[in-house]
C-alpha cells in the first residue's frame, strides 16, 4: 500500500470511532434516532451528485436494505447507546461481526471453520463478561437493544449481499437517502422533542451533526470504498479494528468514562475474537473425492 492510502486506512477508522463518542456527547441535544436521520440526510444531499440514478427495480430492494441494515439497526444501536457508556457499548457493537458471519453461513453458504467458530463462540463469552458487570444491572435493556441493533446490521449485511455489484459510493449514497426519512417517520413515532431541540441547538450542536454527516459518513464512507475499489481485502480490513479502539478511548477523553476490569476484559475478548473472524480465512472448499485440482 501507497503511504498515503495506509494513513487513509488508518484515519478512516479513527474518524468513525470517533464519531461514535461524539455521537453519544450529541444525545444531550438531539433524540438518537432523530439523530441519525439528520446524519444520514445530510450525508445523501452531499453524496447524491457524485453516483447514477437508480435503475428500474432497485428502489424496493434498497429502500428494504436499508429499513433493515439502517433503520432498525441504527435505531436500535443508537437507542441502546444512549443508556450506556460509549466506550461499552463501542465493544458490544463488535458482536455485529459475529451475527454476519453466522449469516453469512446461513443464507449465503460461507464456510466457517472450527477456528472462526471458536472465535464466534469466544465473542460470546466477552459479552456475558460485560453484561455480568454489576455496573450494567440497570442497563441490560439498552445493553440488549445493541445486540439487537447487530443482528439487524448484520441481516442488513446479507440483504445488501442481494443487490449484486451496485458500487460503494453508490450503495452508501442510496442507503442513507432511503434510510434518512425512515428514520424521520420512527423517530416522530417513538420520540419527542425534535423540533425544539433543532430550535435550541447551539453552533457546537450543529458541529456535531456536521461531523457525523459530513466527515463521518459521507467523507469517511467515500474514502473507505475508495481503498477498498483499489487493494485487497486482507490488506485494508485489519484497519477496521481501529475502529472499536478509537470509540473506547474518545469515551474515556471526551466524556470521562472509565472501564471496569469485567468490561476491558470482555471487550478484549470480543475484539480478539472479530480479528480472529476478520484475518483468519474461511477453510477452503472440499473437493468430491477423485476430483482433479486445476
């Protein structure tokens, strides 16, 4: 890799799990959902003049992509992150990469393989850890609407699996143009308060809501799909896990939090066990017996 393109790969993550706290700082002004619905809108008015239009038939598929990998798992993960802190929930949201993967075997036919299983399996163990800290008793409610929230993104994951080649910068541009007024009739639904906090929010608010729009999103979406348009998978995914990391640290420096022995040790589990899932390879197809190599 390019050195330039190995301090994007590097930054990209950074800004996301960064973007994480500072989502959590914002809910003192906005409601979560509400929340997303601006970040996504915002993101699809700067992204929409850079892709085609949508062909005939995509529209339904994409505007159920993204009620489900969007809407619902946002909604529920964002809902979530408001009850806890943003360095705990950071390490939860990394069950999303185990719920993708057990999907992905599913309804896709990966292959897992015993080493991957046993990560899947460690995952588990990290998140009972976290959820047996008797700091969250009062919070196992927002604690399981994140893992809900990850079933959903991962769900989201295979559905977007649906749409063939549509192209990154494509695909996140028209996932947050369908997502954005889905978020806006759940948040009317379920949440109050929204045209006020619009009206009271202060210039630093409006920051906030630029940086999870505009450089969280539309920016650092373009970027990532850029890197990955250009090398290998293996090459550009382990930045990925700068991502949890970035989230944890931006919780303890911008909001004071702090972590328990129960909860590090857990979240140390599970990010161990998405390397593992992320890095190790799927086991290779099983041959009929007989049959000839190429």
């Amino acid at each position: 890799m390019r050195f330039i393109d190995i301090l994007t790969a590097i930054a990209v993550p950074m800004i996301w799990g960064f973007g994480f706290a500072l989502a959590k700082d914002a809910f003192d002004q906005f409601p979560p959902i509400f929340l997303m619905c601006m970040r996504f809108g915002f993101a699809a008015l700067a992204l929409i003049w850079f892709v085609g239009r949508l062909r005939p038939g995509e529209a339904p598929r994409l505007a159920l992509v993204a009620f489900v990998g969007g809407t619902l798992a946002y909604g529920l993960q964002f809902t979530g992150l408001e009850g806890l802190d943003a360095s705990t929930a950071a390490l939860i949201v990394q069950l999303e990469v185990v719920f993708a993967t057990i999907f992905a075997a599913i309804f896709l036919g990966d292959r897992i393989g015993w080493v991957r299983a046993a990560a899947m399996a460690s995952a588990f163990i990290g998140i009972g850890l976290i959820a047996g800290e008797p700091s969250l008793h009062n919070s196992l409610y927002h604690l399981t609407l994140l893992i809900i929230g990850g079933i959903a993104w991962a769900g989201g994951q295979v559905l977007i699996k649906t749409l063939g080649n549509f192209g990154g910068l494509r695909l996140i541009t028209y996932f947050a143009a369908f997502a954005a007024p889905q978020m806006l009739v759940v948040s009317l639904i379920v949440e109050d308060g929204q045209w006020q906090a619009v009206a009271t929010a202060s210039a630093l608010d409006w920051t906030k809501v630029v940086y999870l729009a505009f450089i969280m999103t539309a920016a650092g979406y373009a970027l990532w799909y850029r890197l990955i348009g250009r090398y290998r998978l293996s090459q550009v995914m382990p930045f990925i896990l700068l991502v949890p990391v970035t989230s944890v640290a931006g919780g303890i420096v911008m909001l004071g939090e702090s972590l328990t022995f129960n909860i590090a040790l857990g979240g140390l589990i599970i990010m161990a066990a998405v390397a593992a899932i992320q890095l190790i390879p799927p086991p290779p197809e099983r041959r009929p017996t007989g049959e000839a190599a190429d």
